[in-house]
C-alpha cells in the first residue's frame, strides 16, 4: 500500500518544493516523468477554468466552439492515453459516467437528444477554486484535488460547485485529469 502525504492549502510552496522538489529517482525508466508538485495540480486547475471560459467565449462569439472543446478535452484529460478515465460531471443523471472522448464533448457543448446542454457554452467569465486538500502519493505518480470551484456567470453571479480531480503525467511529463467528480451542494430544501 502506498503512503500518501497531505499537502495544506497555506503551505503548498513550501511543502511541495521540500517534498516533490526533486529530480527522478535513480532507476527509474529514462521516459518516467518527474513527481507531481502541488504547484502542477494548482497550474493545471487555472488552466482548466480558463478553458471552460474559453469554450463559452467562442461560442458567444460564434466561432468554432466544439473545436475549443475538444482541445480542451485533448490538453487536460487523459483520453487516448490507455488510461481509464473516471469522469461524472455535475449536470449529469442519466448518462452519468463519461467514459469517452464523445461523451465530454457532448457533455462540454451539448448534443440535441440527450440531457447535455452544453455545460461550458453556458458562458463563464470565470472559474476560481478554493482547494479543500491535494494528496500526491509519496512515487509523485498521482495527485488527487478536492475542494470547491465557483463558476462566474455572465450577470456576475458564481455557482459553486463541488469537486475531485486525480492527475497523472502523460508521456511528455503535461498532467493529464484521470478521475473528475464534481456536483452540486446538497440542499436539504
């Protein structure tokens, strides 16, 4: 079983550079990537906001906004990579799981027929994230995030939204969403 090691959320400088600072291990395999850095998951997290924003901006502008999604899709999930993918979007109940490339750009931007509306079409003019914790296994192999994401909607008012997300590197060392579970608040009402 592997340790795992809590990074804080005020300490994450600190802590990741002390603990995932380092070079390969001697060893390992000339095509393994360096261990994961809480600076990598909080990078990765922005860059993902700022795809969605992205996606609903060239649909605003009427551009080709399945093309945005699908570089989306292509930069930040590990669809194609050989590896499983474990994806349940918030705005999803009966086709829940999104297994493949096609069921999250369906789900991304919507296909007539089934429940997907097009989540990133919405637009948002933000997204900002309030991380809980990020755990990265002791090898650096896999970080997991799990905390709150606020989507900011075009009249300015954010919807929260409650999230996981597990990362692996790629071949070329780029980290890669391998589990992403996100739904919203429970409401007693």
């Amino acid at each position: 079983m592997k340790k795992f090691f809590a990074v804080p959320v005020l300490a994450v400088s600190a802590v990741a550079l002390a603990a995932c600072g380092g070079a390969a291990a001697e060893g390992e395999a000339a095509s393994d990537a360096s261990p994961i850095t809480a600076e990598e998951v909080t990078a990765a997290q922005q860059a993902w906001g700022e795809g969605i924003v992205t996606i609903g901006k060239t649909f605003t502008d009427e551009g080709d906004f399945r093309a945005a999604a699908q570089e989306h899709i292509n930069t930040h999930y590990a669809y194609g990579d050989d590896s499983t993918i474990l994806f349940k979007p918030t705005l999803a109940a009966v086709d829940q799981f999104r297994e493949t490339n096609d069921e999250a750009l369906s789900y991304f931007v919507g296909t007539e027929g089934t429940e997907d509306g097009g989540f990133a079409i919405a637009p948002y003019t933000a997204v900002r994230w309030e991380n809980n914790g990020t755990v990265i296994d002791e090898d650096g192999d896999m970080a997991v995030a799990m905390g709150n994401y606020f989507f900011t909607g075009t009249d300015g008012n954010e919807t929260k939204v409650e999230y996981s997300f597990a990362y692996e590197k790629d071949d070329a060392g780029d980290l890669k969403i391998v589990l992403h579970h996100s739904s919203l608040p429970f409401s007693a009402e």
